[in-house]
C-alpha cells in the first residue's frame, strides 16, 4: 500500500471531519504529502485538532467556491484526491436545503471541473453515501446498480451528486488522465466522532455532564461500521484505478456483513464493558416510528478490489471504546493511540488475507 502514496500529492476535500481526520492521518502515515480542504473545524472537539497534525497544506475555502477549487487544484496538481467534504446531516438539510445542494451537488461539479482542467494523471475518489439509492425498504442489500434517489434534501443531494459525477465520467474521463471512482458507505462509528444525535457521541457526552445516557429506540437496529473499514476501501479503490482503467467512472458499496445488525441496546451493553461509568435509561413517554435499514450488497468490492469488512461487531465497539475511554482519562496523545489503531487495523486485514 505504501508504494502507491509515499511522497504522492494527495487531496482530501473535508479532512477536518470525524472520516477525513482519519484519512488524513492514514495518509501520512504512508508518507503522502497530504493537503486539505475544508471550510471550517466541524465539531468541538475536533478529531482532527486533537491529532494535532501537521499536513503540508491545511486550506480552509468552501468547495462552493469553484475559482478557489479551482486555483488549489491547479496549483497543487495531486496525485490522488479523496472527496469527502460535504453537508452530511439529514436534519440540517430540512433547515437549510438550498446550502446543502450546494455543497453536496454544486461542491462535487466544482471539483470535476477543476479536475477536468488537470493535465497530470490524478486518481479521484468521491465519497457519496447509502443514501443515495432510492430507499424501497426491500430486505436484500442493495447494489451499485439499483435505483438512486432521495426522499429527503439530503439524501436527493447525493442521488443528484452520482448523477453529476457520471455525466463528467462518460463526457470527460473515459480515455483521459483522470479516472473516477465513487465510494458509497453508511454510518460510521469510531473514536473521535463528535456528531450530535449520535449514540456514541451522545454516549460520551453524557458521561462528561455527568447524566444518563435517554434512549428512545433501543431496539432500533444498524449496520455499525468501524470508521477505518470503509476507509480502507476507499484506498482499495484509489490503488485499482492507479493500476487499471477498467473500473473508471464505477461506483462501489462498502458496508458491515448483514450478520452485524445490531441493536442500539447490544451497542451500549458492549460499550459499558470499557466505559464503566455509562450509564443510560429509556424514555418511554414518546415514540418514533423507526426508519427500515438500509442494508448495502458489498459482493462487487469483494470480487472486483478484493475488499470485505474486517472486524466484527465486538472488535468494532472495543477499538471505539478504548479510543474513548483514552479521551475520557484525558490522554494527550490520541494520535499515537489513532495510528496504533489503523496499525492494527491492517494487520487483522493481511491476517484475514492469509
């Protein structure tokens, strides 16, 4: 893996996120000269600020402003660029829909334009969601070919996203310097999450404040994700476009094996082992109907980039509670606790290989 980034020019829109810290600190440890891109610090606290580190160029500019992207693109000629900055919130985009568009829709045109004007040979990779397909509440898992769609602003966002990226792929990057891959992934859970009316997040949180944890669907089920799981396939993806064009302008799932779906419940009880001091109680005075899970066929990233998940569910919680209860003892050195954990990582990746 190392080969393919050592000393490679490598974009990360959004790296200032819970998934773009992550990256970026991957990156580096692979000793690619990572830049990037974000309009501002997300959370507080930050993943990011709390790695505390040092990228060669940390820009902030939204990737709404097609003549900065433009400008940076140009000026850094990457290698690689991994395209994760985005509004990702379902309940900010009934607030604000026009801005979500914009950044989600508009945000990803802006960059296939800056890259269309690229004349170096860059790999990008762009990172949309399971939101995207048209949500029929069938129990199969979907795949890559199955309807888009989007009931709410931000789910239509990503839908017209994939359309925006397939018409610049089949116009401007079939037999070009640019190849495209698109990334689809669901909720992820991991250390250095900070996302409000997130369980784990909230988890910690309450904790902190010294309160109950109030739960309202404790048997709602997930498909929990350790964050470096589709990470990993993002990379998968990045080293299969460098190595061939016959896979270009393919989008890609990347989702939990359906024997993870796990309730709420089964997440906190896990949780607890590490974090003692978790506490929660269920609030029984209101009741919200439960959305049908959204499940991801993930066959096509096994056979065609040889990518499965890793962990399992008990693995997922502990590598999320350890981080965690390390912020929680006020450890100060949570980068090198974060880049143990991707070392770790890959090697459960290369033993499950074996």
């Amino acid at each position: 893996m190392q080969e393919y980034f050592k000393n490679k020019k490598v974009i990360i829109t959004g790296h200032t996120g819970f998934k773009g810290s992550w990256l970026s600190l991957w990156m580096s440890m692979l000793g690619a000269e990572v830049s990037g891109i974000s309009i501002s610090i997300p959370t507080n606290p930050s993943h990011f600020e709390l790695l505390n580190l040092k990228i060669k160029n940390d820009i902030r500019v939204d990737i709404y402003n097609s003549k900065k992207i433009e400008d940076i693109i140009s000026r850094i000629k990457p290698d690689y660029v991994f395209h994760l900055a985005a509004q990702p919130l379902v309940a900010l985009s009934y607030q604000n829909p026009l801005e979500t568009f914009q950044t989600n829709v508009v945000g990803t045109a802006n960059l296939l334009e800056a890259l269309r004007e690229l004349k170096n040979e860059c790999i990008a990779v762009i990172i949309t969601s399971d939101k995207s397909y048209d949500n029929l509440e069938i129990s199969r898992g979907y795949h890559e070919d199955d309807k888009l769609g989007g009931s709410d602003p931000y789910s239509g966002s990503k839908g017209a996203a994939e359309l925006v990226i397939n018409s610049y792929t089949k116009s401007f990057f079939i037999e070009n310097n640019i190849r495209i891959g698109v990334g689809r992934a669901g909720n992820v859970i991991g250390g250095g999450d900070w996302a409000k009316n997130r369980i784990i997040p909230d988890a910690i949180r309450s904790i902190e404040n010294e309160q109950n944890l109030i739960i309202r669907s404790p048997n709602a089920t997930r498909p929990w994700q350790h964050v470096l799981e589709p990470l990993s396939g993002y990379i998968s993806l990045a080293i299969n476009l460098k190595n061939s064009n016959e896979n270009n302008g393919q989008a890609f799932n990347f989702g939990p094996s359906f024997e993870y779906d796990y309730t709420v419940q089964d997440v906190l009880v896990e949780l607890k082992k590490t974090i003692t001091k978790l506490n929660w109680v269920v609030e029984k005075t209101k009741t919200f109907k439960e959305s049908t899970l959204l499940k991801l066929d993930c066959n096509k990233a096994h056979n065609l980039l040889n990518w499965s998940s890793t962990l399992n569910f008990q693995k997922t919680i502990s590598f999320t509670s350890l981080w965690y209860l390390e912020y929680l003892n006020k450890n100060k050195n949570l980068k090198a606790l974060s880049e143990n954990q991707i070392l770790e990582f890959n090697r459960f990746v290369k033993n499950k290989k074996k």
